[in-house]
C-alpha cells in the first residue's frame, strides 16, 4: 500500500533523482525567520537569498502547499497547486501523507510514509519549510501540515500568513505541471514526537476527571451549532455535541473574514480569553476539531498570542470521538 500512496503523490511530470546529502556546518545558511507566523514580504526575501545553483547540497527555504478542501467542494488541492503556487512549492497532500490503515480521515502517518514523501518531495532536514493554504481559503489546512512536520522533528518549520496576501502583493507567483521536478533526497525517518499528539484515551481520562478544565482545558475548533449538537456533522451518521467540559472556539474567528488572515496577536489573545482559554502556562491546552485539520489553527493562534505551556492536537478529533462512545454514551455532552 505504502509503494501505491508514493507512486500516486509522484506525479508522472516529476523526474526524481536520488541523492544523498551531508552538510558540513560552513556550508549552512538558513532562513531566519523572527516567529513562526511567516509575512508574504518575509517569504519572498528569503527565496531571493536561495542558492541559484540546480543541484546544490546547501539548506533552502521551500514553500510547500498545504491546500485542501472538504470532500464535497468540487475543488481538490492538486488542481489549485498546479493553477497558481508559489515558485518551488511542493505539494504536500493531507490525503495522502497519512496513516493509510486508519478507519479515521488525515490521521498522522507512520514515520516511514512522512520520510518517504519528504524524500520524493526533494526536502532536507535542514531545509526551512513554510507552509500555505489555497489563496481562496487563506488559512485552513496548512497548520496541520506544519504541525506534521513538528511532529516529526523538522527543526524549522513555518506558516505563511497567506498565500491570499502573496498574491494580492503582486510577488512570484508560477502554474502547470512542467516545473515539478524534484531530486530526491535523503530524509531519515525519526520517531513521533508524542509530547505534541493526544489520543482518545487521553482525551477520555481528561473528561473524566475532576481536574478537567483546571489542570488541562479542551478546546474544539468545529463551528458552534455542531459543538452544541444543534447542527449536524458533515459524516453521515455521526452526532454532533462536544467532549464533556471543552470549550468551543470557532477557528474562524480567528481569521480575518475579508483578508483571510489570522488575526494579529493581540486580538487573538481577546477572543482566546475571552472564550475562557486560560492564560497560565500551568494549564495545559489539547485541541480537536472534526478530523484534526482545522484544531491546529488553535495551536498557532495560541502561539501568535503568546500564551505558552503544554499544547497537543487530538488527531482522531472527533469523528473518532463520536464514533468510539456511541451516539447516546454520556460522553457527548450537547448545550
């Protein structure tokens, strides 16, 4: 199955050489980006200072495209990357770099899928990523690619604050299929970074708990009518509500409706505390949405703001909630 996801996220336009990579410290020269959250005129100062030559053993910054869309869009990520990207930009697929055994959708793949894509895609450890969503949704599924990457142990990983604005400036911008030809490269396969992953069972002993909401908060993403259980889920026959005592935080009021945008740091600390999240750094933060995707957007809104402590993303969120308690089970609360 492995060997079948890789042949399919290689498109047959991309010509992959291997080669292997070995970095003395005197060659190495990285982006040094200020924060995690990326400005277009950052992004694009740091392509102009990429190396020029075609084959070149010194550490890039590499955009990588994180579109995509719900099933039922009409639209698919691929297409939009090949429309209009970024110059150099790969296409990281959420529908493809994951656990291809999981009954749940974009469930983080294994280490061995997340090394092999990256070795296909033509990325170094050492390379600077910033990752960036379609320009028509501005932020929406690129923080769980970075967050993937995270998991994973690239050391500089970062988010585009967006690819709307990029194109709205007037930078670089290239499409079609001819220039996605990459050499592929040697990416050692490193373990999960669990620190950073919740599981059901995790998430189940937390709602069970006196300390719930003191020690460690949930937070979910999912728009407010399904966390109350008054609108429907998007999966047929799944119930809509919420994990006993989290707190809902709409990610896209997080997002600037006309720009797209995620909010500057200081109104997204207003509408964090605001919607209850506590500001210590003792109190830990899991996060969940419908499939995982859009939580993330809570994790980097919370770094924006600059409210630290412990932060994890539930991956199976709750598609696998709902379907692991039972429609009718106590665990689903509904307000």
């Amino acid at each position: 199955m492995l060997l079948t996801l890789l042949r399919t996220a290689s498109r047959p336009s991309q010509r992959i050489i291997l080669r292997s990579v070995s970095h003395p410290a005197s060659t190495i020269k990285m982006a040094n980006f200020s924060s995690y959250i990326v400005t277009p005129h950052e992004l694009h100062q740091a392509l102009s200072n990429n190396p020029t030559a075609a084959s070149t053993i010194t550490p890039r910054t590499i955009p990588i495209s994180a579109e995509w869309f719900l099933p039922n869009d009409g639209r698919t990520g691929y297409e939009e990357y090949v429309k209009l990207r970024i110059p150099g930009a790969r296409f990281f697929d959420l529908d493809k770099i994951k656990d291809p055994d999981s009954p749940y959708p974009h469930m983080l793949p294994t280490p061995e899928v997340f090394s092999e894509a990256m070795k296909n895609l033509g990325i170094q450890r050492e390379d600077t990523v910033v990752i960036y969503d379609s320009p028509q949704v501005g932020i929406f599924s690129a923080p769980r690619a970075a967050w993937t990457f995270r998991v994973f142990g690239h050391p500089k990983v970062h988010l585009l604050n967006n690819f709307k604005q990029y194109v709205d400036e007037g930078l670089p911008t290239e499409s079609g299929e001819e220039n996605l030809s990459y050499e592929k490269t040697v990416y050692p396969a490193a373990p999960f970074n669990y620190s950073l992953v919740a599981s059901f069972e995790e998430i189940k002993d937390i709602s069970q708990s006196e300390e719930n909401g003191k020690k460690i908060q949930i937070i979910d993403a999912r728009p407010n009518g399904r966390w109350k259980g008054t609108d429907p889920e998007p999966r047929a026959g799944l119930s809509s509500g919420h994990v006993p005592n989290s707190i809902n935080i709409p990610f896209s009021s997080l997002i600037d409706p006309i720009t797209k945008k995620l909010l500057s740091s200081g109104e997204l600390k207003r509408i964090l505390l605001d919607s209850g999240v506590n500001p210590s750094k003792d109190v830990e933060k899991r996060f969940m949405c419908g499939t995982g995707v859009t939580a993330v957007i809570i994790d980097a809104a919370l770094e924006e703001a600059g409210i630290e402590g412990k932060r994890k993303v539930y991956d199976g969120s709750w598609t696998e909630w709902a379907q692991r308690v039972g429609g009718s089970s106590s665990l689903i609360a509904k307000s």
